[in-house]
C-alpha cells in the first residue's frame, strides 16, 4: 500500500514537470516551423499525451482483458471533455477558431458516433452480442485516415499568424518536447501502476478500474498539458490536445491494435456510458459553436455532468 502510495506521488511529480517542458517545446516547434499551434496541439501534443492509452491497449489486448481496452478508452474520452476541458476553463475561457467549430470539432463527433454504432451489435440485432471484431478496428482506422488527410491539407495551407514571437532553436525545441513527452510517459506510468495497485488493494471492480482510475490515469497527461497549455495562454494547444487526442484513442489506441490482433469477444458496457461520450462531444461542438469559446460557466457544466456520471458509475 505504501509503495503504492509512493509511486502515485512520485508519478505526478514527474508528470506535471514533464507536461510543463512538452508544452514548451510543442510550441516551439510550432514556432519554428511556422505552422498553426492548433496544428501541433492537434498532432504532436495530442498523439504524445495518448501514448499511455495506446501502452495500456495494446497490453490489455495480449492478457485478453477486452473490457479494460474498452473502458479505457470511453473513460478517457469522457474524462478529456468534462474534466480537462472544464478544469481548463476554469483558468480562463478557451477561444475557439472557426475552423475548430467547422471541421475538426465534428470529425471529433463523427468518429465517436461510429465507434458507438460499431459497439451496438445486440442493439440493432437481438440475437447478437455486443463484440468489437477486426473490421470494426478497420473502419476506425479508416475515419482516423480521413483525420490525417485533413491534417495534412492543414499542414500545407495554414501558418501561425505569431510569427514575431521568439522561440528556442528547432533542435532545441524538439529536444525539450521529447523530455517532456518521455516525463509525460513515464509520470503516467508510475501514476497508474500506483492508482491500479491501490484500488485492487480496496477491491473495487474490474470495470470501475478501467473507466476510473486507469481511465483518469491515462488521461493525466492530457489533463496537466492542456491545463498547462491554458495557463500558458496557449488555448490552440489546450483545444487541440483533447480533440487530437479523442480521435487518437478512437483511431488509433482501439481500432489500430484490434485490426492487427483480431476483435474482442462478448463485450460488456452500460449504454449509459456510450450516452455520455456522445453528449460530451455533442456539448462540446454546441458550446463552441455558439460563441467560439468555451466560458466558465460552460466548463462548471462539464464538471457537473463528470461528476452525476462518476457518481453513478461507482454507485450504481
């Protein structure tokens, strides 16, 4: 339990440092390379924070644990709107550009409606079970090429308009993202294996492991950067990171693995876990297209929904 304890600490401690120079270095590079900061907190910053949901993914697939893959990556969706976008918000308002609202807010939504609609298999056909098979992993990474597509024409055509600024030099910007991404990394990983150690320790579930406290723990990274990113005032990055990063999960960390390794069996879920992951991403592009930001008051609302549905996933 101590060690446990002690590794947590340890965790977040690297962590928030390693997050602090990830954002630095990202927006060096953006600098440097003269391209939008949305761009880089869509790519690098969002791809870099997700590299521990994908670690977990691909580990839980070889130990057949289907469920934990699932509810990582729901959990960590939900988690990245309602509790890093709320949090962040609540630093300062995030502006969002248009052509955040126009395009890639819902390709966000599109991509996780057909992640559900593939999940539903018993919803649509009662004689069959919910199950994730490998051309379900295909068509995800066909949505995730459509995302990529869009970001190249992004990359060609759009330039960061701050080109007064002064960054490091390119290497050494490229030098402090990469410490920072591997403190992201490895903070991560003692957080989790610490957060996981403790809950099996007090005997909570399998499922309320994975949506919660691996769930939560993956998406630290995200959390502290983009909470970082805000404070920094660097809202493209704080934006992009958890637009890139919901993409990456649905893309990349589930439907990569599972089109390589084959699909998942009997699955189980709430549907009510499916319901929340949407209407985040739905609330998302509403709040966002309305004003073009995303206010205080916006994100006590994603808190308030985080917390009824937390409270229902460990009571219930």
């Amino acid at each position: 339990m101590l060690l446990n304890i002690l590794m947590l600490v340890i965790g977040f401690i690297i962590l928030i440092k390693g997050a602090d120079l990830f954002v630095d270095g990202a927006s060096g590079v953006a600098g440097n390379f003269k391209v939008s900061k949305m761009l880089i907190g869509l790519t690098i910053v969002a791809f870099g924070t997700s590299a521990p949901e994908l670690a977990v993914s691909v580990k839980s697939l070889l130990v057949g644990s289907g469920d934990i893959v699932l509810g990582n990556v729901i959990g960590s969706n939900i988690l990245n709107i309602l509790l890093i976008l709320g949090v962040s918000s609540l630093f300062h308002s995030l502006n969002v550009k248009n052509n955040t609202v126009k395009k890639e807010l819902p390709i966000t939504l599109m991509i996780t409606m057909a992640f559900s609609v593939l999940l539903l298999d018993n919803f649509f056909d009662k004689s069959m079970v919910n199950s994730f098979t490998r051309g379900d992993g295909i068509i995800l990474l066909l949505f995730f090429g459509v995302f990529m597509y869009y970001l190249i024409k992004m990359a060609r055509s759009r330039s960061d308009s701050s080109e007064e600024e002064k960054y490091p030099t390119m290497r050494k910007s490229i030098l402090i993202t990469i410490i920072g991404l591997l403190g992201i990394v490895l903070g991560s990983h003692f957080a989790v294996e610490g957060a996981t150690g403790l809950a099996k320790a007090m005997g909570i579930s399998e499922r309320i492991i994975s949506l919660t406290i691996i769930a939560l723990g993956t998406s630290l990274p995200e959390l502290v950067t983009s909470v970082t990113a805000t404070r920094k005032g660097e809202y493209d990055i704080a934006i992009g990171n958890v637009v890139g990063s919901n993409i990456f999960n649905i893309g990349i960390v589930i439907g990569l693995p599972i089109a390589i390794m084959g699909g998942i069996g009997e699955i189980n879920f709430s549907y009510i876990d499916l319901i929340t992951m949407i209407i985040s991403s739905f609330l998302l592009f509403i709040f966002s297209f309305n004003n073009r930001k995303i206010s205080k008051k916006e994100g006590i609302i994603f808190l308030i929904i985080f917390i009824l549905y937390y409270s229902y996933v460990v009571f219930a």
